[in-house]
C-alpha cells in the first residue's frame, strides 16, 4: 500500500458512496483499497469471487495468477467465466468481467500458477496474498513468501459443504504451516463443491483483505474460522503457533537479530 493515499475521482465518489458510511471505513478507508495490490492465486470458484468482491469494493489492483484454459466441467463454480470462453486462458476471462463491472480496477493477468518459479516475484508486487488454491503445496509456497517478504496472507479453503479461513500477519500470528506442517494428502484438484460454497469462502475472504487493508473491524489474524452450510454451523477457534515451524521460527530469527520484537510474541 502507498504511503501517500490517491484521492477519488468524481466517478468513483459516486460509484462507492454507499460504502462511505460504514462505521470506520469512510473516504479514507477507500482511499486505501485504492492505493493497495492484492494478489490472488487461482481465480477459479474461490478466488474468482474474491476478486469479484474486491473489484466492487473498489481495489486498485488485482493480479491474477491462474494457469490454463477453460474447461466447460469449470463453468458450475468458476463465476467470472462465461460458456463462449470455453479453451481460451481463464485469466482473460476473468479480467473481462471484473474490467466490466468496474474499470476502475488495474488488473495483471498471470497465466501461470504459483510455483517455486514465480512466487517470489508475483509476493513482491503486491501488498496482501490471496491463497485460494486447490492444492496445499501451492498454499503452503505462498505462505512461504508471504511470511518470508512480510505481507499478509489470506488462505481461504473449501471441500463439499465445508469451507475454512484464517489471516496470517507475519511476525505477530501463527503462519499456515504452523496449521499444516505437510500438505494433507485428501488434498486434490478435483474434489466436490457447489459454487454457492465456493462463493461464500470467497467473500468472506474479501472481506478479510478489505479490513486488513482498512483497519475496519477484527480480522480472524491469529484464528481459523470453520463453517459448515450442511448444518449451517460457523465456529472460530485460536491458532497455536508451532515452536518448529520452519517459517514463523525463520521469521522470528531474523527479528530478534534486528533487535526487534514487533508483536512476535510466543504465546498465540
């Protein structure tokens, strides 16, 4: 996020004044998700509703990092694809309908997945991570990066009826590998799901990217939410930090070599 917040334009104090009377929020809290780059790996059934929430919400920058083309078995949950878009790259589709909705927004098309030869880069240009990926070994890379540049990570999850979320703030909560110290092995790109599951871990996790962001409300930093829309059931449970984790222990290190603590307490 810029130091110095962009002033509004006429057009865009029109397009989010419902939004200005938010408790907390205000021009200045849209000033800041105008000034922040938030990037989201896979905009699939999670993802593509983060950044469709985020679009509307007025961020000003999105990069998308999805590899591959279309596949009509995609198009029950994958809503920022259209049916005509069929074997064409997902991430041109999905910049066509968030550039739709909202021109406003800058968008950076990747049509690659994250991997140990582009997260590094991809983490450095944004001010918060999305993880919305089907696969751990992708999560847990960005977790990786995310921890090891700084940023904030929003891992968001979801399988059949179920979904999961949590807000990783470097130095001061447990990361996700403090979570998941290997990737689980029921972990699979094809797995079942209703977009309406999907979609709801995907804007409960632009939610979390805009209080981040905004200072608005109480993130879930340092806590895992769990729903379960079976039984309509959501529960949010503390986060313990492992004292062996690669990650938080690398991070922790290196702060006290700077003669730093900065919320890197042991206790959570």
């Amino acid at each position: 996020m810029t130091d110095e917040l962009p002033d509004l334009t006429p057009e865009e104090e029109d397009r989010y004044a419902w939004q200005f009377d938010v408790r907390d929020f205000g021009r200045e809290g849209q000033r800041r998700l105008k000034g922040a780059t938030v990037l989201i790996s896979r905009v699939g059934g999670v993802g593509g509703a983060v950044a469709l929430q985020l679009a509307a919400a007025g961020i000003g920058r999105l990069i998308l990092a999805h590899g591959g083309n279309l596949r009509r078995n995609d198009l029950n949950r994958q809503t920022l694809m259209t049916t005509d878009w069929i074997d064409r790259p997902r991430v041109e589709s999905a910049r066509d309908r968030l550039l739709a909705l909202n021109p406003n927004v800058q968008i950076d098309m990747v049509d690659q997945n994250i991997s140990e030869t582009n997260a590094a880069e991809l983490v450095s240009r944004c001010d918060i991570v999305v993880s919305s990926a089907p696969l751990f070994t992708e999560r847990l890379l960005m977790n990786q990066e995310a921890v090891r540049q700084r940023k904030p990570l929003v891992d968001s999850a979801m399988y059949e009826l179920e979904g999961q979320l949590t807000t990783v703030i470097p130095g001061e909560t447990p990361c996700l590998e403090c979570l998941y110290p290997e990737a689980p092995p029921m972990w699979k790109r094809k797995f079942p799901v209703f977009s309406a599951v999907s979609s709801t871990v995907g804007a409960l996790a632009a939610m979390e990217v805009i209080k981040v962001i905004t200072g608005v409300g109480e993130s879930l930093a340092g806590r895992l939410l769990l729903f379960d829309l079976r039984e309509m059931r959501f529960r949010t449970l503390p986060i313990e930090r492992r004292q062996d984790c690669v990650q938080c222990s690398g991070w922790r290190a290196t702060a006290h070599s700077r003669g730093t603590t900065s919320g890197a307490s042991d206790d959570l």
